[in-house]
C-alpha cells in the first residue's frame, strides 16, 4: 500500500481480494495517508471499502422469488401467461449460475437458440421478463448491473390493422352463440381484452354516465372506457 503525486494530486494504491485499486484523493498529501490510513484499517477488519460484493444467488432461486412477486403486484394474466411462462424458459437455460455469473453475451445467446424455435415477440417477451427480473434484483440489493439492459430487443413485423366493415360485423354476430353474443358486442365497441370483460364485475359499469371502470388490467392501472350508444342499448 502506498500514496503517490500525479500532477497536481494524491493517490492511494492498495489492493483488495487480489485486486490493485487505485484512487485519487486531491492535493492534500495529508488527507491521502489518512485516507489509506482508514482502508487499512478497514481491510484488517474486513469492512466495506465501496467494492461492491455480488450476491451469491442462484437464478433459479431468484426466479422463484420474482415470480412471487409478479403474482401479487402484477395482474393475474401477466404473472400466468408471461411471466410465469418466460421465467420457466429462463429457468431451464441459467440454472446453476448466479445472478452476477450471466452476461449479455450469455443473453445473446439465449435469444439466437430460441429463436430456432419460437416467433420474436416470444423471444422478446421473455427477454423483457429477464430485464425486469434484474430490475427488481438491483432494486433488492443483490447486485449493481443488470446485464439485460445491454440486449435490444429483436425486430417484430408490424400488426395488420384492420377495422371490420359492417357486414362483417353482422356475419360475426349472427355466427355467434347466444352466450358469447354480449361478449363480442362489448369487445367490438371498447376493444376490452378477453380476460378484460370475462372478469368485469357490475359494480365497474355505470350505465347512467355510461362508462366502465376497469380496475383489473393488465399493467394494474385503472382505466376508465365510454359505453357508446350500440353497447349501451345492447
């Protein structure tokens, strides 16, 4: 361990596990042997010296720790259709590694080899859901880098949008069993998702000021939707 002058400054030179670590104090001679005075001592006692040490969790440990808190903070579609889904594919390519282990080379990889195998907006998918779980890792004080932020996401063919004509409209409906008849209408005037309308509860539908409360979305968020006037004379 030592101090040394560069230019104007003082530097102190000692390592830590194996490692040179070198920083640079100011212009005080003083401050820096007081300075490698105090990580000395810090190193004798085995005390923090703003390295930073990893967390030694396994990925599938950490996986079942995120997903018990995508199921109670996320709505109940995402925690069972992406999340739990995306976390299980993970799962079976990181096992065995720690969260500080896997790189984005590691990630690059994950994402060519499954593209063999599934579409990019599945890939994509999960790949959010591992950007996400490294998210709440550094927020939970595991570990300081997410090394997903550095993967882009795959290009995805941008969705026809279509809008049916009218006829088109009538053909569904009639096509339609009584039961599903109500269902279709309310998808067809709101553009509610499916899981959407099979949960609405009376008490989010207000007919006298004709709009629907959402309270059970997909990102948890309230959203509030007009009745126009074919829904609300159906």
């Amino acid at each position: 361990m030592a101090i040394f002058k560069k230019g104007k400054n003082w530097y102190i030179d000692y390592y830590f596990k194996g490692k040179r670590k070198r920083k640079k104090i100011g212009s005080s001679k003083k401050l820096a042997e007081q300075v490698l005075s105090d990580v000395q001592l810090k190193i004798a006692r085995g005390e923090y010296l703003g390295v930073y040490e990893e967390k030694k969790i396994l990925f599938e440990n950490f996986t079942e720790e995120y997903l018990e808190y995508s199921r109670t903070n996320k709505s109940f579609s995402t925690y069972h259709r992406r999340d739990r889904v995306s976390a299980g594919h993970l799962k079976e390519t990181f096992q065995g590694k720690y969260l500080y282990e896997i790189t984005p080379k590691m990630i690059e990889d994950y994402k060519a080899e499954r593209l063999k195998n599934v579409t990019p907006t599945t890939v994509n998918k999960e790949i959010g859901c591992l950007k996400h779980m490294y998210t709440k890792a550094i927020d939970w004080g595991y570990l300081q880098k997410n090394p997903a932020k550095e993967v882009k996401l795959l290009k995805q063919s941008p969705g026809r949008l279509r809008y049916l004509e009218s006829e088109e409209i009538k053909k569904l409906l009639d096509a339609c069993a009584l039961h599903l008849k109500p269902i279709v209408v309310t998808a067809l005037n709101t553009g509610m998702r499916k899981g959407e309308i099979l949960n609405l509860r009376w008490d989010e539908v207000d007919l006298k000021n004709r709009r629907i409360t959402l309270t059970n979305t997909k990102n948890n968020e309230m959203r509030i939707i007009p009745v126009n006037e074919t829904l609300y004379q159906d």
